[in-house]
C-alpha cells in the first residue's frame, strides 16, 4: 500500500477541524438555543435557519449531523472503501454555506481532494 500523499493528509486535518466545529456549534446551540457567531464564525449559523424558517433546534441538530459527517467521510476516505471519497467531497461542498471560515476550510478541502496526487491515491 502506497503512502497517502500530503494532500489527503491536510485534506484530513482541515476536515476534522472543520468537522469539529460544525458538530460543537451544533451542540452548543442544542443546548444553549445561541450559535457561536461572530469574527471568524461570521452569522451564517443563525441566518441559514432565519432566512429558511427552520426551527432553531433542527438546525443545530443538522449542524452537529454534519460535522460528525465530516469524521465518518474521512474514516472511509482512509479505509478506502468505494464511497469514501464521494462522500467526503460531498460533505465538504455542503460545509461551504457556512462563511467565512467554514467556506475557506472547506474549499480548500475540495481542493485537495480534486488533486491529482490525491485521487490517484484513493484510486490505488
């Protein structure tokens, strides 16, 4: 088995930071009924359910589903079974709503990804 090129690796590290904070704002606005916003969060977090309708709640609870989302992609990247880069592409494309940070972690994860290095990795 080859070697995982530097790609996947921070391609892993930015994901689970990006997982991590989705799945722990989530949480923290379950229990709190308050998203973490502001600076580098930005007000995505409270303006997605605003403009939407959607019951604050539910969305904290499709925030944390997300973030933990985030870690099974990753884990099946790693395992490489079939849809484990599919799925991490998809996980990332649908983090790319949350502004700022969220958007440039997760488009530079889809940009890693897509590297050739990358998929010629996974495809190994």
């Amino acid at each position: 088995m080859q070697r995982a090129p530097a790609s996947i690796l921070a391609a892993t590290l930015l994901g689970a930071i990006v997982g991590l904070g989705l799945a722990a704002n989530g949480l923290w606005a379950r229990l709190t009924g308050a998203c973490v916003e502001g600076g580098w969060g930005g007000t995505t977090w409270s303006a997605i359910p605003d403009t939407l309708r959607f019951e604050p709640g539910a969305w904290a609870l499709t925030v944390t589903t997300l973030g933990i989302l985030w870690w099974g992609a990753f884990g099946a990247l790693w395992s490489r079974v079939s849809w484990g880069r599919p799925a991490a592409l998809i996980v990332a494309a649908l983090s790319l709503v949350f502004f700022p940070l969220g958007t440039i972690l997760s488009a530079l994860v889809l940009l890693l990804l897509l590297l050739p290095a990358s998929s010629a990795w996974w495809a190994s």
